[in-house]
C-alpha cells in the first residue's frame, strides 16, 4: 500500500515538473539564404529548446547539433528545422536556400543517349566513338546531329565495375575491352573491326604516342605497348605498380598507380621505372572509393585524378613541381588535356581548369551519375565529350 502510493506521489511530481515546464519556442536559423559556398554553415536557437531536428530537402528530420552544416550541391534547398524542448517539440521552421556556382558556365549541349555502360569517349573520323561497356559494343554518334549512327560489337559485355575505354589514331579507332582482356582496331572510315589483341587481364585504359597505342592492366603491373602499324603487342612488367591511368607525353610512357598514388616515367624498351612522383593531396580524404583513378597529358604538364580527395594533382616533368586542386560537384574521375585547360569529369559534371595553375575557370552541372559514378571524357577541337555510365549519355561541353 505505502510502494503503491509512493510511486503515485512520484509521478504526480514528475507530472507537476513538467506542467510547469515552459514551452518551446520556435527555432530561428541564422545563416546564408543565397550563398556559392559547397558547405554552408547555420546556427539554430529557441527558447527553452534541449536539442534541435533538421534535414535537407526531406520532410524526414534527424537529430541536429545547434550548428549545422552539410555539403550541397548548387541549385534550390530546404531547410527544415524543429526544436525540442522538456513539454515536446515546436513547430517546423521552413528556410529556403539557393547555393549558386562561383565560376564562369559552360555551354553543355543536350546528352546523347548512347547506350548502357558509356566509357572513356574518343573523337576521330569526324566523329565520337563511345564504348559502351556493359553490351561490348562501340557506338559512333554524329556530333552535329547528335545521334548514333551505327553501333559494332567489339568487346565483350562487362558487368558492374567494369569500363571499356575508346582512343582515335591515325584513321583508326582503337577499343578496350575491360571484361575481354582485348584491345581490337576499327576502320574510322567503314567501323569494321581489322584487328584483335588480347592484352591479359583487364586493360583499363589507351594512350597514343611513339608510333604505338597503350594499354595497362587495370590494378596490375603490366603495360603493353601496340604497334600502331602491325598490330604487334609487346607486354612490359613494372614492378610494384598498382596501374589505374596510363598517358604518353614529352617523348615518355606515364602510368598512374594506386597504393600508394604515384605518377611512374616508365622506359617504355624495358618497363623499368624511371621517376616515380607520389602523389599527396593537402585535403581531408571526402570519399572511400579508389587513390586515383585517370592520367592525362597536354601542354608539357600530367594531370590525375585522385577521386578520395575531390582532387586532381598536375605534374611538371621538367622540374617535378606538383600542385593540387580541390574539385568541387562530385568525385572526380575522367580527365583530358587541350585548348591549354584540363577538363574534369566528376560524377555530377565537368570543371574546366587552367592549364598551369588548376585554377577552376569553368563548370558545368550535368544529371549524376548515381550508381557506380563513373564519368569520363575526351576532348578535341574545342570542346569536351563527357560520357555518364549510369545514364549511358555523351554530352558536348565547350566555353
């Protein structure tokens, strides 16, 4: 009887706590309305609040912190705000936020629907040559009417993780296949296959230079260099590479390695390493994808992309200077050189770059790539091809 009208005299106090308990206010939220900032910050107060519940474009509230932060994309948000105090909750602060792109906009034509599995893009024979990966095929799209034209199987049809890459020599196409340990030629002309290469295991990319196309193994430590006139391969080993991107320039065979990224100068006779640059980006790690991923070429430099870091690193072979840029909108993955710029492809569009200093100088949002984020890009005669493996798109990008 005295347990029963204890717990009756607690509760009754616990009830009369919170009767007098003031009620909640409703939150304020100070912070940008209009801002280029990729991770705008915001303060919440209210009166008597214990703890706060917000979220980003989504009726779906989670427990906040009084000071918020969370990377965003540019275009249209919603902040949504609720305070929490001891007599329950206020009610939802609605803020409407625009985050806009601090760089000058890139014309981007509508994307070309291409086919499934879209990979690194090549331009010869007056037209675009997209590999697409998961189908085995080669498609050739009509850059002015915007269409494909023929498509050619040449490969063999790669699952997830996989991606076929197309490079253009010398009136010829050349096309990797990733799941086919392949490399095959096709007439630029008529799109008929003239040769097949087996290469080994998975080769992840092509590069022309030094009267040869080349090609590494995906994650291992082989090169094999292709005459571009026989047809002959040659496979060269390179001891402790973990490959990810090949590139030819300033009279030398380049490869990007992973674990740790490094840049290798590689003696393309015996597959010996020359130099080796490794590569550290001075930013907090963003992702957990892969070190790097892409190797390009162009006006005496070398850029890579190191998709972890939301960065890219350019190398000066002549004095072994490196410098690194932040790449905002995405991971980036594809990279080429020209028009004295590098262009990037991330996973939610293109950044162009200065070509001696990584300045960005340029941006163009494109639809993500929102499942496996693969994007790649070539660039010719003053414009980039950006190609979205999830969306099996080729878009035009100049400015």
């Amino acid at each position: 009887m005295f347990g029963s009208l204890f717990i009756s005299v607690k509760y009754g106090l616990v009830l009369g706590a919170l009767a007098a308990a003031p009620h909640v206010g409703t939150p304020t939220v100070t912070g940008p309305r209009t801002t280029t900032s990729e991770q705008p910050a915001y303060r919440f107060r209210a009166a008597h609040a214990l703890s706060f519940r917000c979220s980003f474009d989504s009726k779906s509230l989670h427990v906040c912190a009084s000071r918020y932060s969370e990377r965003l994309l540019p275009g249209s948000h919603t902040l949504r705000v609720r305070a929490v105090g001891r007599r329950g909750v206020s009610r939802v602060v609605t803020v409407k936020i625009a985050v806009t792109i601090p760089y000058a906009a890139l014309t981007a034509g509508n994307p070309i629907q291409v086919g499934a599995g879209a990979g690194v893009p090549a331009v010869g024979g007056g037209s675009v040559w997209v590999p697409l990966t998961e189908t085995g095929e080669l498609a050739r799209i009509d850059p002015g009417a915007g269409a494909v034209t023929a498509k050619s199987r040449v490969g063999v049809p790669g699952r997830s993780g996989f991606l076929d890459s197309a490079e253009a020599a010398v009136g010829s196409i050349w096309h990797a296949s990733d799941a086919g340990g392949k490399v095959a030629r096709v007439d630029a002309a008529s799109g008929a296959p003239t040769a097949t290469i087996a290469v080994g295991n998975r080769p992840g990319g092509l590069t022309v230079g030094g009267g040869a196309v080349w090609t590494y193994s995906f994650l291992g430590t082989d090169i094999t260099r292709i005459d571009l006139a026989t047809a002959t391969p040659r496979t060269l080993h390179v001891d402790g590479a973990l490959g990810t991107g090949v590139a030819y320039g300033g009279g030398a065979i380049w490869l990007l390695s992973t674990g740790p990224a490094r840049i290798l100068e590689v003696d393309p006779a015996s597959g010996a390493v020359l130099s080796s640059s490794e590569l550290h980006a001075p930013f907090p790690t963003r992702y957990s994808v892969i070190e790097s991923w892409s190797l390009a070429y162009g006006d005496g430099a070398l850029w890579a992309t190191l998709p972890n870091y939301g960065a890219v690193a350019r190398l000066d072979p002549a004095t072994d200077a490196l410098l690194y840029a932040r790449t905002p909108y995405g991971r980036p993955f594809g990279v080429a050189a020209g028009g004295g710029s590098a262009w990037v492809a991330t996973d939610h569009g293109v950044l162009r770059l200065n070509g001696a200093t990584g300045e960005i100088t340029g941006a163009a949002l494109l639809p993500a790539a929102n499942r496996s984020g693969f994007a790649s890009i070539a660039y010719d005669d003053g414009a980039a091809w950006f190609t979205n493996y999830d969306r099996g798109t080729l878009t035009r990008v100049s400015g």
